[in-house]
C-alpha cells in the first residue's frame, strides 16, 4: 500500500471517528459513557494520522484533522460540566423514576408529584390536588406517591414531619412499635417533658425509651437538603480589627476592589489642539471626565466613612474586644453619629450589611448596637446583650431538680444591679431558645410555672 492510498485510509478513519462524535454529542445528556468512548476513538485515529505522512490531498486532511481536534475539545468540556454540577433533588428523582417500570399513568402521576417536591423533600399537596392535577384517580395518586416515597433519599414525598421519621425508621429498619409511637404520637412531648418522666408515662424502661430518641434523633427531618445545589455565599470583611501594642487599629478591606484612574489618553484628547476633536466633542469629554473623578472621590469618601464608623465603635467597645460579649455596653447610632460629626441615617447606612473581622470574630457591624438596660445602685446602663449573657449563664448553672422561673431569674439580675421586668426576662429568654423552667426540670413530673411560657419543640407546629 502506497502513502497516498494510506492517507485515503486514514482520512475515512478521521471521518468515521468525526461522524462518531456528532452522533455522540446528540446524546450526550443521556449516556456519557458513549461520549467517553467517542474521545477515544477521535484519540485512537489521531495517533494513527500522526503516523502516516501527509501527502495527496494535505489541505483536506488537515482541516478535517482540525475539525476533530475541535469536536473533541467540546466533548471534553461537556463531560468536565457535567462531572462538576451535582445533580438536583428533582433530577436525582427523575433518574430513579426513568430506571423504575412504572408505566403510562403511573409514570405521569410520579413526574407531577417529583415537580411539586420542595427542596427539603417534602410534598407540599393533598392527594385530591395531585389526582386533579395529573388527571389520575386517587388511588393511581396514592400508589404513585407510594413509589416516589420509594426513592433515594430516604424519607423524600413526606408529607409532613413524622411521616418523613417513619419512612426512614422503616427504611433502616429500626421502627420498632416505640418509636412509632413516640413519632405518631409523643413527638410533642418529646421536647416538652423529661424523659424519665416520659418513661413512667409510656410504661417502658427508660434505658429503652432513650435508644428510640437516640435513633429519632440520628433522622434527618430535610432529606431534600442533601441535594440542594445552591453555592455558599461566603462573608467577605469590609474592615478588620487588629491590636497594635496596646491600641486596636483599623484597617479597610480593599482586596478585590478594582483602583480607578482616567486614561491618560481621555486627558491627551482633551488637551491636543490638533483638530481631533471639536468643542462639542471636548465638552462632552471633559463632562464625562468630571463624572468619573466625581466617581473616584465619591468611593474614597465611602472607604474613609466605613473606617470613621469602625474606630468609634471600636473606642466606645473598647471593653468587648478585651474581655468579651458581658462588658458589651449599650450603644445607639446616636452615640456614633455624634462622636463623628455625621448624621444618624448616614451611620445607619453604612453599618447595613457591612462586617468587621475582630479578635472576637467576624460579626455584622450591627451587633455593636444594643439598647440599653437600666442598672440599680446609679452604676451605668447594661447593653441588653450582655443581659442575655448573664441570663444563659445563670440557666446554665441552675440545679437541675429546680430550675430558675423568670420571676427568679428577674430578681437574681437585680442582685447585680440589672432592673429587669420578668416579661422582658421571658423575652430574652426566648430567643436565646432556651425552654421554660417546667420543660428544663430534670426529675419528677413538670409543675407549669404561671410565671414561664412553655415553648413547643422545633417541628411540634407540623403535628397539629
């Protein structure tokens, strides 16, 4: 065989291999594999051309060549794009839907109830809305809701919290008739009663009562959330805290921020008398230049203000960043406005959304900002952060077989001089999510304290 019947060969290699990869490329969101071996086989007939000398019809070969390499090029990107984009719930359940045999009917119903899944997994509809949506009787509704809550993840349909629990309970075949029990029927007293209490309740050894919450709590209530494809927004620092010494310094956050400067060449026009431009062109270049330095000093005034702000609340909250969130005092945008010399809705505007990294951590600038408590004794106001502090830490070491009320708790803060309402007790109390005393009990049945609000536990609204 001569060399140019050689080369003959090699260019209906070249066009197999391309006519390989269209076709490839046609189905390349449904197998990857078939791309993979299409790169290949483009791979395989190009080491062969490079082996066999160009002669004949060179122009062809090479374009065609060239063509391929290309083909390729693309081949590859996709499978790199589709390697790096982790499949969504909705396509997670689609592709076990497509392997499953459900048929026809079945098969819609299946798709229609995947689409009204939110992303924590749960079916957020009635069977009535899901038969009259498809259309589809009720009972092809319910056994396409059966398959769906088939699929991986497990616990994904549920319509509401516990029967998420026990689709997974079943699913890893610890739903002993307890812990049904408890999910069915005790969830809402779960977080409401201690356990021994529980225990002498149900009738059930309390060594057994605490293996079925151990295993209700190693359940996940959003099975959905493991295939939520939202990225992290990361919090990036617009100024940081640093002690120099004995003084603590503040520095901006310019990385990232792009230095803006006018092009020499807008000011050589400007200033060139070589008939370049006219004086309706040099006026409006000059407007523009004007603009962009009103621009520039405009940002630089925003980066001497952030930094203005930070140092006053860096020298009022001295305390905080030396010893810690209790020496936290109360602080308005008043309080910074004036130290300043601006006004309150200027400070207001620059603490929104802005954050300090600090040798206490990243916080937004507006934690620094907290009303005031009043003290007894003529001593100063306490921030009402600093109360929540001392609120945690008084839970934290009360006796367990008699824990503080809030009425207990507001006369404790007056011992330190901190003047306090019980209701405002409650408050804070709440939001530091810590249960009312009658829940916080350890031992003997609850007593509900008049003067504390009892909470329900986090997916008790859910069992209503």
């Amino acid at each position: 065989m001569d060399a140019q019947e050689r080369n003959a060969n090699e260019i209906a290699v070249l066009r197999e291999g391309g006519a390989a990869l269209r076709r490839d490329l046609d189905v390349a969101l449904v197998d990857l594999r078939e791309i993979r071996n299409g790169v290949q086989r483009v791979e395989m007939a190009q080491e062969r051309r490079a082996a066999v000398p160009l002669c004949g019809t060179p122009n062809r070969c090479v374009e065609l060549d060239k063509h391929v390499r290309e083909l390729a090029t693309v081949v590859q990107s996709l499978v790199e794009n589709r390697a790096e984009t982790p499949p969504g719930l909705a396509d997670h359940l689609t592709e076990q839907l497509g392997l499953s045999e459900a048929t026809g009917l079945l098969r819609e119903a299946s798709a229609f109830l995947i689409g009204n899944i939110d992303p924590d997994g749960y079916l957020r509809m009635t069977l009535e809305e899901v038969a009259a949506g498809v259309p589809c009787p009720i009972e092809c509704a319910a056994k396409a809701l059966s398959l769906v809550q088939s699929f991986d993840p497990a616990g994904v349909g549920a319509r509401n919290l516990s029967e998420c629990l026990l689709i997974q309970a079943h699913a890893a075949n610890v739903a002993s008739p307890l812990l049904v029990e408890l999910v069915t029927e005790k969830f809402a007293e779960l977080g409401s009663k201690p356990v021994a209490v529980l225990a002498r309740q149900m009738n059930v050894p309390l060594e057994q009562l605490q293996q079925a919450i151990e295993w209700i709590r190693q359940l996940d209530p959003k099975p959905g959330r493991a295939y939520d494809s939202s990225r992290t927004i990361y919090v990036e620092p617009d100024v940081a805290v640093v002690k120099s010494e004995e003084d603590y310094v503040v520095l901006f956050n310019d990385d990232g921020l792009p230095r803006l400067r006018v092009s020499r060449l807008y000011r050589h026009m400007l200033r060139a008398n070589d008939g370049t431009l006219d004086g309706e062109g040099k006026s409006y270049l000059r407007e523009k230049i004007r603009a962009a330095q009103w621009l520039m000093k405009s940002l630089d005034q925003r980066k001497r203000t952030i930094v203005r702000v930070a140092e006053s609340i860096v020298k009022k909250q001295r305390d905080f960043f030396e010893y810690g969130v209790a020496h936290l005092r109360p602080l308005v945008l008043r309080d910074v406005a004036e130290d300043i010399g601006m006004h309150e809705s200027t400070v207001s505007r620059v603490v929104s959304n802005k954050w300090m990294a600090s040798p206490r951590g990243l916080l937004p600038m507006k934690f620094f900002f907290h009303s005031a408590i009043a003290s007894t004794g003529g001593g100063e106001d306490v921030s009402s952060l600093a109360v929540k502090g001392k609120i945690r830490s008084l839970v934290e070491k009360e006796d367990g077989s008699h824990p503080l009320s809030d009425a207990r708790l507001s006369e404790l803060l007056a011992r330190d001089g901190i003047r306090i309402a019980r209701r405002t007790v409650a408050k804070y109390r709440e939001e530091l999510h810590i249960p009312a005393s009658s829940i916080r009990k350890t031992d003997g049945p609850p007593e509900a304290d008049k003067n504390d609000e009892a909470a329900l536990p986090e997916g008790a609204e859910e069992l209503r």
